[in-house]
C-alpha cells in the first residue's frame, strides 16, 4: 500500500501590523517620580527625614521617656530610619546632580530591602507608642503626671514618617520587579 506521507514546511510568521506585538529589544520602563534618583524621590526622602527628626526631637525632650521600653524603641526606630532615610537622599541628590539612572538591580535591591526593615521597624515602634499612649492617657487616666501630648506628638509624627516611607518602598519593589 502506498500511502502519502504529510511533510511539514517551516513557514515564517506573517509581519506584525501597527498595533501588534513589539518584538524588538526590551527597554526599561520610564523613571515614575518616587523612585530612587528622581525629584520625587528625593521629596519622599526629605519628608521622611524631616517627620522622623520632629518625632525623635519631641520624644527625646521628655525627660521620662526613658522608663517606657516602647518610647525607647520608637526612638531607636525612628533614629534608624532617619539615617537610612538621609543616606538615601543624599544618593538622589547625586544621582540628580550627575543625572544617573539608579536602576541597577543590585542598588535598587539594596533600597527595597533597607526601606522594607526601617518601615517595618518604625511601623512597629510607632504602633507600641500608640498603645502605651492610650493606655496612659485613656486607662489610667495619668496624662497630668506624664507628657500626654507630647507622646501623643511623637507618636503622630512616626506615623506620619511612616507614610511617607510606604511610597519609597513600593516603588522600589515595583521597580525591582520590573525587567
């Protein structure tokens, strides 16, 4: 019996039309303000260091801040954050200066893994402070022996430094992920 057997041609893929696939080489995406080596990058940074320096000042002028372990680590952590938060500004200023790119991954890496611990820490210092805050203040009904504002000053301010550190940290894990 003879039978036909089917043979198989390459065929090249017809041309893309305008709108179809880009099968050119990858370009790396536009730098979004916020991240590392931008203006808006530098914006955050300088935000960050200015309400971690505000809480720092406020908690440390309180001469008993010292007997309450969570006033002490909300100092600690917000001093940490306020030198990694300068560091970082001080590299942006740079980078605008000479006007380079940092979207190296090992840099940007380093970023998203420093911002991730000190919003982390400041986050967890900052919710300890809260708690013995409203405990002072609304349990033991104590705000006129101890500085209730202030704590309470404090506290607001590393929260609000907080904030302004979650951008940064976003934005260098998205750029991480990015190609």
């Amino acid at each position: 019996m003879n039978v036909s057997r089917p043979t198989v041609h390459p065929v090249e893929a017809p041309p893309l039309i305008d709108g179809g696939l880009h099968n050119g080489p990858r370009t790396r995406m536009k730098d979004v303000q916020g991240m590392p080596g931008t203006r808006g990058g530098l914006t955050l940074r300088l935000i960050q260091c200015a309400f971690g320096v505000v809480s720092v000042c406020v908690m440390a002028t309180t001469r008993d801040f010292r007997t309450v372990t969570a006033f002490c680590y909300l100092v600690i952590a917000v001093g940490l954050q306020v030198l990694w938060s300068l560091s970082l500004a001080l590299v942006d200023v740079y980078a605008l200066l000479v006007r380079r790119s940092l979207r190296k991954r090992v840099i940007v890496r380093l970023f998203a893994i420093g911002d991730g611990i000190t919003s982390t820490l400041t986050f967890a210092a900052a919710c300890a402070s809260a708690g013995i805050t409203v405990l002072i203040g609304n349990d033991l009904n104590r705000c006129s022996v101890n500085h209730c504002t202030r704590f309470e000053t404090a506290t607001a301010m590393a929260f609000i430094s907080w904030f302004a550190m979650t951008p940064s940290f976003l934005m260098n894990f998205w750029s991480l992920a990015s190609p």
